[in-house]
C-alpha cells in the first residue's frame, strides 16, 4: 500500500482525537445470564445497613429456598413468600448480591423483566465500593421504595461533588448537592420522566433496559421501556453487541456531568450490587404515605402473600469497557 499522504494522514488523526475526545465506544467485556450470575456475584449474608426486616441468607440457602434461581435465560431474585416470621426472630429472608468484579470507567446494561413490586419493599440496583463507602461514592441506577414511581438514578459522594452547568437529560433533577452528610443522605437525584420506570407499570409492561455510563467526564443513567421502539439495537441485543457507541444513543434520562465534581476522586473502583431489603431506613419511614396497609413491619411479618411478587427477573447483565 502507498503511503498516505500527510494531510490525510493529519485529517486522520483530528477524527481519532474527536472520537477520543468522545470516549464512547465500549467492548464488551462481561455477559451474565442465567446461572453466570452465581460465578458473577456472591452472596452477601450480612446484617442490613439499613436495619431492613430483613435476613439475608447465603448463596446455598438462597438456592435451596428458591429465593434464587437460574434457567438458560433467567435469574430470579426473590424475598420469601411463604412464612409467617417469629415477630422476635430476624426478619423475612431476602437476598443481596455483589459482583465480583470491579468497575471504573465503563457501561453496564440491565436487562430486567421484573422487579420487585411488595408494600414494604425497598429494591435496588446499584454500584458501590462497600470498604471505602461513602468516600468511594455511590450510584443508584434502579431504586425506590412501597411501589412507588418513577424511578431515582441518585449519586452519594462525600463533600465537594455537586452538579452544575448544562446537562442534557430527560428527567427531573430533585438536588444538586451529592454530599450525603449535607443532604440528610438524600445525594443528588434525577427522577426519570417515565412512571414505567418503577414498580407495577414497570412490570406490566414487561420491564425493560436501565444502562449507566460512568467515565471521568460524566456519570449517565438511561431507561427505556420495554417497548420504546428508540432502544437503540445495541443495547436490546446487548447479549450479542460486542461494541457500543453511546454516543448515539439519545438523551439519557439523568446525566451528572463533572463540571463541578471531580468522578475520578470522589468514586473508587465500583461492584455492582442487587438488594432486596424491607422497611427500613426509607421504605419503613415513609411506609405510612404510601397507601399500602397496617405498619410495615406487621405487614413483613404475617403477609407472606404480599411478597409473591417481590422479585427481580434479570434476562441479562452486560457490562462494556
Ligand atoms: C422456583 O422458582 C422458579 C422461578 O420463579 C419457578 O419457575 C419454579 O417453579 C420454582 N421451583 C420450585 C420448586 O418452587
Ligand atoms: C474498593 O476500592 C479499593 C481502592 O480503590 C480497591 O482496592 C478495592 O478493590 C475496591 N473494591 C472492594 C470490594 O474493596
Ligand atoms: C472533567 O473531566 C475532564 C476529562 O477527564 C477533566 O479534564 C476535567 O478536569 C474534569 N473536571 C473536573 C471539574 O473534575
Ligand atoms: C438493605 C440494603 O442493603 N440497602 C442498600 C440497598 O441499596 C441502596 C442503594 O441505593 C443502599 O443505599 C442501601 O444501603
């Protein structure tokens, strides 16, 4: 082949600059589905940080319950939904998982079908570096509480990240402070704009997808419903993309760019983390706005019935570098 000539070459270089410049284009590094998720995460059988009524078993109880479970194409996540609970005993068997890897700069697309929906329920989905916690910060990619929509994409950080100047985004920002202490731990929130994004509409649409991007510029939450015909190719077919170019994927539902917020200092190297928790620091709070019956805990202790729907079904988790 001939050389190329130098201004071609010089023109060259400008577009790799402004695709770097970009930074949006990832390789797929990780797929998880089915029974992966057992090699993926581990089971963490700890007390609730959020003093949930709550008993988080471990990996072979969960198995053994069927509060997990994994088919070619499906992990199930559950609470318990069969006992009444010892009032003095711990709380209703739940589960809580934790990837074992660790992530930076990267992209992680949920594939979900169903979440949980229960009075009392407090789910969510999350990336978090539990040994430096809050220092490492926090991003709350799916999470709320009692069934209650839309969804929360929130960031928690120590002081000094706050959100500010222009930040193309669908939903609707409640803080821009990130600083837990500061807020009375609410963080920086983004309502996302589409009350599918939570709960039982969640569900009765068929889920959907929830990605975040998290680079050293911005950290990006997007939804889109299960049957928005924008999802982008890439991210339905998630499974089999081996690149993706988030670029072209539209207006996320909550951006928190840095420009007042340095992401490389305020968030360490991140798992990713599935909870299921009940009551609690939030749900049990605000339990009695929430139009759902008797107390909380009462509820969790002698309603097994209320949680049959108390699950995540997971169709996949892939995650881009
Ligand atoms: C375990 O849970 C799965 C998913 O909900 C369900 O299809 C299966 O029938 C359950 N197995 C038993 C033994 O209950
Ligand atoms: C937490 O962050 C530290 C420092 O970045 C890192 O060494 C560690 O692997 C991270 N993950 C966990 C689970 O501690
Ligand atoms: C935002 O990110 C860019 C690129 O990594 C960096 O040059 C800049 O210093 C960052 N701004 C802040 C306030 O951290
Ligand atoms: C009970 C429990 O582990 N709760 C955690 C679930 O996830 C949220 C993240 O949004 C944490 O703040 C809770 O500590």
């Amino acid at each position: 082949m001939a050389p190329l000539p130098s201004s071609l070459l010089a023109a060259t270089g400008v577009i790799l600059m402004a695709l770097s410049v970009n930074g949006a284009s990832y390789s797929k590094t990780d797929t998880i589905v089915g029974s992966d998720f057992y090699s993926a995460f581990n089971f963490e059988n700890i007390p609730d940080p959020t003093h949930g009524r709550v008993n988080y078993v471990d990996g072979p109880t969960a198995q053994a319950r069927n509060l997990t479970f994994a088919s070619h194409d499906t992990f199930i996540l559950r609470a318990d939904h069969t006992n009444v609970l010892d009032p003095n005993g711990p709380g209703r068997d739940s589960v809580r998982i934790r990837s074992n890897k660790v992530f930076t700069s990267h992209v992680a697309v949920f594939n979900i079908r169903h979440m949980p929906e229960a009075c009392a329920s407090w789910p969510a989905v999350w990336e978090t570096n539990e040994s430096t916690w809050p220092n490492g910060g926090e991003i709350d990619i799916l999470e709320g509480v009692n069934n209650q929509p839309p969804n929360a994409a929130v960031l928690h950080t120590n002081a000094g990240c706050t959100i500010s100047g222009s930040r193309p985004m669908t939903g609707v920002s409640t803080g821009d402070n990130c600083d837990g202490d500061a807020t009375g731990g609410a963080g920086c929130g983004v309502h996302v704009a589409d009350d599918r994004s939570y709960g039982p509409a969640f569900n009765a649409n068929g889920g959907g997808w929830y990605a975040v991007e998290r680079t050293n510029e911005a950290i990006k939450v997007f939804f889109w419903p299960r049957d928005d015909p924008t999802v982008p190719s890439e991210v339905s077919g998630a499974t089999t993309s081996s690149q993706i170019h988030t670029e072209t994927w539209g207006t996320p539902s909550a951006a928190f760019p840095n420009t007042s917020c340095n992401i490389e200092e305020h968030f360490d190297e991140h798992n990713i983390i599935i909870n299921l928790t009940l009551c609690g620091d939030w749900a049990g709070n605000v339990y009695q706005f929430s139009g759902c019956p008797s107390t909380c805990v009462d509820f969790v202790n002698n309603s097994p019935e209320g949680f049959v729907d108390a699950f995540f079904d997971f169709a996949s988790i892939t995650v881009f570098q």
